[in-house]
C-alpha cells in the first residue's frame, strides 16, 4: 500500500469517526425531547406507570435535560451535579443525558429522582454493558454527598435510574426491556421496609430490534422506529405526531433530518470503503514490507493535518485530541511546530 493510499485511507477513517460522532451528538439531542423521555418513563421506570405520558413531560421533568456536559466526581457543578467521570485510561467520560424529576410514589406525596440516558450503539465492548451501568448508577448515587447534603445525612439522597438503549444487540435480545433492582428478602423474620429506602439505584436496558418489528412495547415500537437508519425524517415526524401525539416542532423537525442525513452519510462511507478493514490490512502489508516507520510518519502527518482542519471547523483541541488519540499536550506543540 502507497504512502498516498495510506493518508486517503486515514483520512476516510478520521472524517467517518467524526461524522459518527456528530451523528451521535444528534442522537442525544433528539432523545432528550421530553415527551420521547416520558414515554422512556412510563414504561420502564415504575414510578412513572400510572402517570400519563403528557403529564410526565410537563409537570415531572425538571428544567431541560443535560446533553453530554454532566460529569461524575472531579469536576465542576452543573445544576448542583457533579459533572466528570474518569476511565481507566484517564480520558474523560460524560454522560449522555441526565436530569431530575419529581414522581408521586405509593403515598401520593412527590420522590425525587436523578435519571441517566444512555445511547449505545456498539454492543460488544469487551464487557456487560449491565455492569457499565451499574457502574454508572453508583456514581451518581455516591457524589450527592456534598451536593445534595452535606453532613451525613442519607435521608437526602435521591434515587437514580441508568437507562441504555442499545442499538447493536443481538437477535436473542432484540426487542427487549430489562430492569435491575434492588428487592427486600426476608431471611429470618419479617420486617417490611419502605421501598423508598433501599431501592436506590436501578439499570433498565433497553435492546432494540429493527424498525420493521412490531411489539408490545410502545416504546421499543417508537424507539426501533424513531432511531432506524433506514427511514426518512419526515416519515419519522408523521409516527412521533399521530402515533405519540409529539408535537411536530421546528427544533425536533431539524434534529431529525439532520440525523437521518448524518446516518446515510456515516453509513455510505462505512460500507463502501471498507475503513475499518482497510487499515488493518495497510498495516500489515506495511509491517511485510519494512515500511512500519514510514507509515508511523505518515500517519502522524495526516493526523495533524486533519487536527488542523477540525480546530478551524470549532471542535475543541480536547475533543479533537480524543479523536485522533494524540494526548491534548503533544497536540498542541504538534500543531505549532508543524
């Protein structure tokens, strides 16, 4: 493989990441529409079940959702929460969407509640995304304290769900809704505690199936639907108003065309070029070859160039550095000295 071919192939990939990656972006913003969050709501969070869909968007749901901003411990507060995780690699990771709500619980009265959205569109990552969640989930329980009362307190703390919809699961679980929670067994005697104060944290996964499958669930027939690559904006538009009564707004209407042209223009790229596949055979040509070192240089090159054009377009160097893997330090003495 030429040193051109190498650079067209690494071009390819980096555009491609970066077009999934605002594909993604879209994704959260039109998941966080509150009457696509409360139909989310109202079947898959059990304190929300009696309560009409409408109702939920506009009474219960506080403020507007957060959309990748909210971190986990170490950070900076964004509406009283805390707002940064850290991986294993000390990269950072955000949240997708995240927000507050009220809810009547079993003695009329209103529970507070933190709740996470996640889209994931990759489902095999080396590990149970079930375990990600709990993981999640504890995190946003652990950090109140010191947000939501200072001294010892637990009575304050707020309950938290993590949702995940998962776009790549496979056929066994496709279609599918699944809740994890805490349940009170009575090993010797019998002492009934309120729910209330031990179901603190629960994990709902949800694995979508295609946009043609027709179940039970309203909310896996709105979400296969609603997040297909297959389907056209507007014909998503006529399902959210007639089917979910989501009213058609211009905000809504623009997310979504430019998600669906997002998807085929992420999937056009994908497919026809063979990326993925393209690389990993230029890199062992090369190795066979004895050229490693000057991929390595070429690869460089183009990532810095690609830097470049990714700076001037307005991604933040941090998100860019993340792109590309080069540490943000280097980055930066990279693009000034190149």
């Amino acid at each position: 493989m030429s040193s051109q071919q190498i650079n067209t192939t690494l071009t390819d990939t980096i555009e491609f990441t970066a077009g999934q990656k605002i594909y993604d972006e879209s994704c959260k913003k039109i998941l966080s529409n509150k009457m696509i969050l409360a139909w989310i709501m109202k079947e898959c969070i059990w304190e929300f079940k009696e309560t009409d869909v409408k109702d939920i968007a506009d009474f219960y749901i506080e403020g507007q959702p957060d959309i990748g901003n909210i971190k986990v411990f170490g950070g900076e507060k964004i509406h009283g929460l805390p707002t940064e995780v850290i991986n294993e690699n000390n990269g950072k990771v955000f949240y997708d969407i995240r927000y507050r709500t009220v809810a009547p619980n079993d003695n009329k009265e209103t529970t507070e509640l933190i709740i996470n959205v996640e889209a994931q569109n990759k489902y095999h990552v080396g590990y149970p995304l079930v375990k990600r969640g709990s993981f999640y989930a504890s995190q946003m329980l652990v950090n109140q304290y010191g947000v939501e009362f200072d001294k010892i307190d637990y009575n304050k703390l707020k309950k938290v769900y993590s949702v995940w919809i998962c776009h790549d699961a496979p056929k066994k679980l496709a279609n599918s809704i699944t809740r994890y929670e805490a349940t009170e067994q009575h090993i010797a005697g019998y002492l009934k505690e309120d729910r209330q104060n031990y179901d603190l944290t629960s994990v709902v996964m949800i694995y979508l199936g295609e946009a043609t499958d027709k179940s039970s669930s309203p909310v896996l027939n709105l979400l296969n639907r609603l997040l297909s690559e297959k389907l056209h904006a507007q014909d998503k538009l006529e399902m959210l108003e007639t089917e979910y009564n989501i009213p058609r707004t211009q905000k809504l209407e623009e997310e979504l065309t430019h998600m669906c042209n997002l998807s085929q223009g992420v999937l056009q790229r994908g497919f026809e070029r063979g990326i993925v596949q393209g690389i990993e055979q230029g890199i062992e040509q090369g190795i066979e070859q004895g050229i490693v070192q000057g991929i390595e240089q070429g690869i460089l090159k183009e990532k810095i160039e690609m830097a470049k054009k990714l700076l001037t377009k307005g991604m933040l160097i941090e998100e860019v550095a993340e792109l590309i893997e080069i540490p943000t330090d280097q980055l930066s003495l990279l693009c000034l000295n190149a």
